[in-house]
C-alpha cells in the first residue's frame, strides 16, 4: 500500500458523521494490542487556544529532555502534521503500516453498519504512532467537547479546559454551564484540572471535576479570587513574539512567546500549569530558564502569524465572533495606515458577529478555501458591504484573494486574512511551496521521481519514458494538479500527480517538459485559461491570472525556471559575500580540545591564529572558529567557557582578508562573537536557540541553518525519513521562514543538510547526490562532509579520509553547493577550482 492508497483511505471515512462517544475507538485500539497504554498524556480541552496550549506544553517538555508527542488538528497541507513526534510529523511509511494493520476491522465494522469516523480513525493513528514511538509523554488536543471526544479514551496524567463559549450547540449543550461540564470531563483521576475559565463556566467546571488549578489574569473583569496561577501580559517586544509573565506559588517565569495578544497569557499560564504536572510524573525538573525556553519556541502557525513587513501581513486562523474579538485586540497593538481584509469561512459561521468584531477595513477581498463546508464569497462580501465597507471585491480563490488585497496595499499598510485556518493553510503556501528541481537523466530516475511523488503504477509506466526533460515536482490543490494535467498535455509536456482522489491534502505533482513548452504553460496561466469542465460554475468569476489560484503557482514556476522577468533588478545588496560569485571554501578552526579529526591542535590562541593565516594563504574565504564540539559524546561546554575559547581567536584574526563565521547554537555566544569582530552566525541546531534569528536580524549578518535532529550527535539514534532529500529540504523551509518573519532576507540564509547530523552513512551520500534540490530553498548552500564517518561506507576511515572528503568536495560543488566547510584547505581549493573549471572555464582566463 502506497501513501495515497492510505491517505485516500482514512478521507474516504470522512463521509460517516460524527457521532459523541469513545467506545469505538476503545475497540479499534484493543484490536491492535492497545499500543497507547504505556504511554503518559495530557488533554487539552477548550472552546479557543487549545492548540497554542497544546503547542506550549509540548515544547516545554521537550526543552526539558523529553520525548514528546503532540496530536493536533485540523492539519495546513498534510494529514501527517496532525501526529509528530518531537517536531517532526509523522513519516508517510507509518500511516501505510497503521492502515495495513487498521482496514480490515474498519472495513468489518463499516459492512456491520458502526463505521468509525475520520476523526475517531485518526485519534487512534495518533495514540498508536505514539506508543510505537516510545514517547514519555504524548499532548492532545480535544476535538470537540470533552467527555465523549474520541482523545477522552485515554487516562490523562494532565489536563485543561482552556475557556468555554457557546460552540457546537447541537452536540454539547445550549448553555455555557452544559458545554463546561462536558468538556471538564477530560479531568485526570489523582491530579486537579487546569483551567482558565471563568465566571459561570468556572463554577460548572468546578461542580464537574472537583479539584482544580485556575489560571487567572488579574485584568480580567471576572477573575475568580486567588487564583493558583497568576498571569499578566506585557505586551509585545516585536512583529512576533509577546512578553508573559505567569507565577504558581513561589514558581514564577517571565518568557518571550512568539504569539501575540493577551488571552496568549492564559494559555501559556494553563501550559506552565499542564507542563509541570506531567514533568512530575516523568520524573524531570522544570526550572523557570527552561519553561521560558521551551514557551519562546512554541511556534504555531496561523495563529496572528504575521509573514512579512511592508505590507504587514498577518494571518489568522479566527473562526468565530468570540475569536474574532480576541484578534481585533491583537490588532490594535500596531500601527498601520490602512487595513485590507482578506476573509473566508465556513457556511456555519456567524460571519456578521464576526465582521462586527473588526475594524471597519479600507477593503475588503471574499473568497472560499477549497472545501465543500466553505461560505459562497458572494454571500460574504455582500455581509461586509451592509457593514458600510466602499470596496468590496469577491473571488473563487484564496490565493488571488490574497494577490488582489497586496496589489492594494501600500508599505504601511496591513493585509489581515482571516476566518477559518482552511483560508490560513490555503494562504500560507504562498510562502512554504516549494518547486524541487529533479535531475531526471535516465528511465530509472524518472520512475523513482515519480514513484516518490505517490503516483499510480499505470501513471508511472505511461509517463516514464517522457519526463527526461526539466523537471520540477511541487505541491497543489487537487483541482490545481487536474488543470495542470489538462494543460501540460495539450502543450506536449507531462503532469503526473500524486494518486489522491481527495481535497484532504495538497497533492504532489511533477512537471516536465521543455523550457519553451513551461514558457507557453505559464503564459496560458497568465492568461486566464479556462479548464474547468467538471468544475462548479461558481468558479467561473474566477479574475485574469487562471483558475483556482494558479497564478501563485505560475510564478513560482517562473523564477525556479528562471523564465522571463522574475522581479529581480540589479545587483544584489549582498553580491560582497565571497560564495555570491564563485565557491567558497570555509576553513574550519576548531579551538577545542575535543572535536573529532583536529580536537586539541588548535586549542592554544596562537597555535589557533597561526592555522587561521595558514588557511588564508591556502585560499580559503571564510574562517569557522568553534569553540565546543559536536561530535558523538561529546560533553556540552559552559556558555562561558565558549565565549573565552572563541573571543580572542576572533579578535585576531578578524583583521586578515577573509570572513570569519563563528560556529555556535547559542545567541549569547554569537553575539560575543560579533561584538569581536566575527561576519556570520553557523548554527548546528537550525536556529534551536530563539534569540540567535533575532541577533542575526538585529547585526544584519549572514547566518547558517543547518539541519540537525541532534546536536551534539546522539550515536546511533535511528530516525524515520520517507525521503532524506526532501524530508531535510522540507523541514530546513519551516526554518528559513522563521527567519525571514524576524527579518533576514532569505539571500542572507545560508542551509546546511546537516550531514552526519541524525542521518545515516547512506542517507548522508543521498543528500550529496541530490544536493541541486536544495535550490528550491532559494538559498546559498553549504556542505559539511570533511572526513566525516560517512566515507565509512566506502572503505575509508572517520576522522581521516583526506582523498574521500576532496572527491565530496568535487562532487558538492557539481552538484551546486555554494560552500564547502573543510579540515584541509589547500587540497579542497584545488579541487573546487577544479570543478568550477568545468563548469566555466573562462572564468579561469
């Protein structure tokens, strides 16, 4: 069974309606052996915030050393976001072994006539993943209710009712007091329930679960007396991140969240209060330095995520009138000129209390998130204009919605999208889809590219033999990819996507064809085509730039292809970089006496500085000074005793014609290191420590990203990829995007893949092989292969394989790396300009 077979499975459950009650899930899960009973959980219950609790929880406890699972929903792209462990959703090969174990019982139970629902299906996806995982703790996020949610089959050691407002009236009750008490039965048996409700809500939680925690806010108009936890907001520091301060007993942390807007402060009061419970019953110490660590990078997308500046752009998952005065709070914390609303919802919203709750917008541009509970935009915008609102625009698709709102906008003003996450999720890709470029030269490779991307067999063999052309795989709407396929053959190219039959989740395509067959497919988009025989009539309003959104996809296609006039004018601001115009060689100067290959030869400053002006004669560009060693094992240094290792190695050697980078993952030796005279910021933890984004921000200083599941390396730890390649590239563009919203251009990300970091010896020569793919990033890359373990796979030994890591060498810069970090530098010169030489021969002339 292949991932789409899966997927299509697990959508296709979607058509049973909900029904209140644990008992089949209870059965589904003891049919597989109850995975989930050694496992600790936490539930989070709520009527808003659940998820950024949630979220706060799950990084709290891992920031304290845990293994943490954290189940969510709905999910942006992929069904697999709502199951991760430690950050990382959950691999396409564990859904397929769940539905091959899972579908004959469902499929029994639905000929029985008690189907289970998707939601019921994937709870259990979820509770199993986690078992099989071993996590010391698993977070939930209830999905309706309480006492019958299908998470509710569990035996929380944690739990909380976030706040309770009149929702889903016809399920849980017609009375706040009814919905309080349904959902305060998620109360774990021997420890008192978390909340931060208040008023009536609170005296029914109190009747229901007896012993509780509560979180107040002594602003609030209805704060109970002498709450357990006290929390105050004091305002936000940033475009992204807020100041919380939350006290329980003589416990008291001050944190950074990178969420906006008061009502977070309670949420991250329930977290503190949830967090500690469980550290307590996993046996772990949470101080206040590490609570307000794991509270700074709890990031949850669509939640007010504000995506650039100049525009503002925020988006925000608010789905109801109560939510939507929350964010009109949040809101009137910045200043801006004029306000373009970009809105779409589901037909079940109340979406006059919701505009009501806005400031009235200077415009406003309707739309529908493709999804069949999705308001009609029509009946949207005609809301808004009986709200007094002069321009009012409607259109089908919420990616022309948000082009249509920033051509409006001016540097000062703010584009908000906001009324359902489907509108978040659909919106947000205009910053996270990737065009992959694949090197496509044989049959083999064309049927692996196409069997990674999950298309049908038959789709595999017709297509194999016509796809060695460009080719670019990249992620659509399913009514997206059928236009594409449409178009593509028309024009003599091929689309193949991904074998999903559902609107669940964004499809892989791959496209090929020849440069002048993408020019013609893209000016077709530009022009409106229309394609779209099966299609509602409803989408036939669609404005110029194609149907159903496509005109993002087509210019994304553009500048990956480097067709026509892709926005670029002149030379960069940032050309004086040395890996602008030609490879760069880094040196390494490791000032420890630990590291692997060269631990201890440069532990002395002079012996440091005279390697440094060595590896300058030798014709290396940059300099990396490390001052604690990351290889396997290796004891963590003091933040101090890293800051005297590295300091005065920088100082001196900062006046020589190179660039000097400092390898660190923490922002307070970073900052040590510039104030001495260092240019870059290297971080083997992808940017793990929040602060070090916001200090290459501040100095406008390169920083590299690399890809690391562990460091300093933990030997031996096996980690799930479905695709190394694009797992990596994947997962180091949710980084670069934190980056760029706290305000680094993306030309100054440099990405690392991390090799040796949580790879295998194999997976290591993959992402060497493939490496042209991280262009998608749209970001220099940097390569780490110097006499790493990986050579081990062909017969060399770690630590010294000087002939290995020149042929690595080589092979980075063929393949497009920008730059090559290394032990030996007048050998690895020599080899990069041997490699540039045949790419470019006159440039040597």
């Amino acid at each position: 069974m292949n991932y789409s077979e899966a997927a299509n499975f697990l959508f296709d459950l979607r058509r049973f309606q909900v029904k209140p009650g644990t008992e089949s899930v209870r059965a589904l899960l003891a049919h597989l052996g109850d995975p989930h009973e050694h496992v600790r959980f936490v539930q989070v219950a709520g009527s808003n915030g659940k998820g950024s609790t949630a979220r706060m929880v799950e990084s709290t406890l891992r920031e304290a050393g845990c293994n943490v699972g954290l189940y969510t929903s709905p999910h942006f792209d992929s069904l697999r976001e709502r199951v991760r462990v430690d950050g990382r959703k959950m691999p396409e090969s564990a859904l397929c072994e769940f539905v091959e174990e899972a579908k004959p019982y469902l499929v029994d139970r639905a000929a029985a006539g008690e189907p289970l629902t998707f939601f019921e299906t994937v709870t259990a996806l979820g509770l199993w993943y986690f078992g099989r995982s071993d996590v010391d703790v698993a977070v939930l996020e209830v999905g309706m209710g309480g006492e019958l949610d299908a998470t509710s089959v569990v035996d929380p050691v944690a739990s909380a009712v976030t706040n309770v407002t009149l929702e889903h009236t016809a399920v849980l009750g017609d009375t706040i007091e009814e919905i309080a008490t349904t959902k305060a039965h998620v109360a774990p048996a021997d420890r008192p329930l978390v909340t931060a409700a208040t008023g009536e809500a609170l005296a029914a939680v109190r009747a229901q679960a007896g012993d509780v925690v509560t979180v107040s806010d002594a602003s609030d108009a209805d704060a109970p007396q002498n709450p357990d936890l006290r929390v105050s907001y004091e305002g936000r520091v940033n475009h992204t991140e807020s100041v919380v301060i939350a006290s329980q007993g003589s416990f008291e942390v001050e944190a950074r969240i990178p969420m906006l807007g008061a009502y977070q402060a309670k949420n991250a009061g329930v977290a503190v209060a949830l967090a500690r419970q469980a550290a307590d019953e996993v046996g772990v110490d949470l101080d206040a330095e590490t609570v307000a660590r794991g509270l700074r990078n709890a990031h949850w997308p669509g939640r007010f995520e504000v995506m650039q500046r100049e525009p503002m752009v925020v988006l925000d998952g608010a789905h109801n009138p109560g939510a939507f005065e929350v964010l009109a709070a949040v809101l009137s914390e910045f200043d801006y000129e004029e306000l373009h609303l970009v809105f779409g919802a589901m037909h079940d919203k109340d979406h006059r209390e919701m505009a009501a709750a806005l400031p009235t917008p200077d415009s406003v541009t309707t739309c529908r998130p493709n999804l069949s509970r999705a308001e009609d935009p029509e009946i949207l915008a005609r809301v808004f204009e009986r709200t007094g609102v002069e321009s009012v625009d409607s259109v089908s698709s919420v990616s022309d919605a948000l082009s249509n709102a920033l051509d409006r906008a001016g540097p000062d003003d703010c584009v908000l999208l906001t009324g359902s996450l489907f509108c978040v999720a659909e919106a947000r890709r205009r910053w996270t889809r990737l065009e992959v470029p694949k090197a496509v030269d044989s049959r083999v490779e064309a049927r692996t590219t196409l069997e990674r991307a999950g298309a049908a067999p038959e789709a595999v063999a017709a297509a194999e033999d016509d796809i060695v052309h460009r080719v670019v795989k990249t992620q659509v709407e399913s009514r997206q990819a059928r236009a594409l396929e449409t178009e593509m053959a028309r024009l003599g190219g091929q689309c193949v996507a991904a074998g999903l039959d559902s609107d669940g989740e964004l499809h892989d395509v791959v496209l090929s064809g020849t440069l002048g067959q993408f020019d013609r497919l893209l000016a077709r988009i530009d022009g409106g085509f229309v394609s779209r025989a099966n299609e509602p009539s409803s989408d036939s309003n669609e404005s110029d730039g194609g149907p159903f959104g496509l005109s993002q996809v087509a210019a994304d296609l553009r500048e990956r292809l480097e067709l026509g006039d892709t926005g670029g004018s002149g030379e960069s601001a940032d050309s004086a970089y040395p890996w602008t115009d030609s490879v760069s060689v880094m040196g390494i100067l490791n000032v420890t006496p630990d590291s692997f290959h060269d631990g201890g030869e440069f532990f002395d400053a002079d012996d440091a500085v005279e390697q440094a002006r060595a590896m300058v004669d030798a014709g290396a560009d940059v300099i990396d000074v490390g001052g604690e060693s990351t290889r396997p094992g290796a004891d963590p240094v003091s933040v101090e005793d890293e800051i005297r290792r590295v300091v005065p190695v920088i100082e001196a050697i900062s006046e020589l014609d190179v660039a000097v980078s400092v390898d660190t993952r923490r922002a307070a030796v970073g900052r040590a290191a510039l104030d001495a005279g260092a240019d870059i910021l290297n971080d083997v933890t992808g940017l793990e420590d929040p602060e070090m984004r916001f200090l290459a921000a501040e100095r406008e200083v390169p920083v590299i990203v690399m890809h690391s599941i562990d460091a300093p390396v933990v030997p031996d730890r096996d980690i799930d990829y479905d695709d190394v390649v694009e797992d990596v590239i994947e997962e180091l563009n949710e980084r670069v995007l934190l980056a760029e919203k706290a305000g680094i251009p993306r030309e100054r990300v440099i990405v690392d893949p991390g090799l040796g970091f949580g790879k295998s010896k194999p997976e290591n020569f993959e992402l060497l092989s493939r490496l042209s793919e991280f262009a998608a990033l749209g970001c220099p890359t940097l390569v780490g292969h110097s006499h790493k373990s990986m050579f081990e796979l062909v017969g060399q030994n770690a630590g010294d394989n000087l002939e290995a890591t020149i042929a690595g060498t080589a092979l980075a810069v063929e393949r497009g790396a920008d730059i090559v970090r290394v032990h030996d530098v007048p050998e690895n010169v020599a080899a990069v300009r041997v490699a540039e030489a045949t790419r470019n021969p006159g440039r040597f002339e």
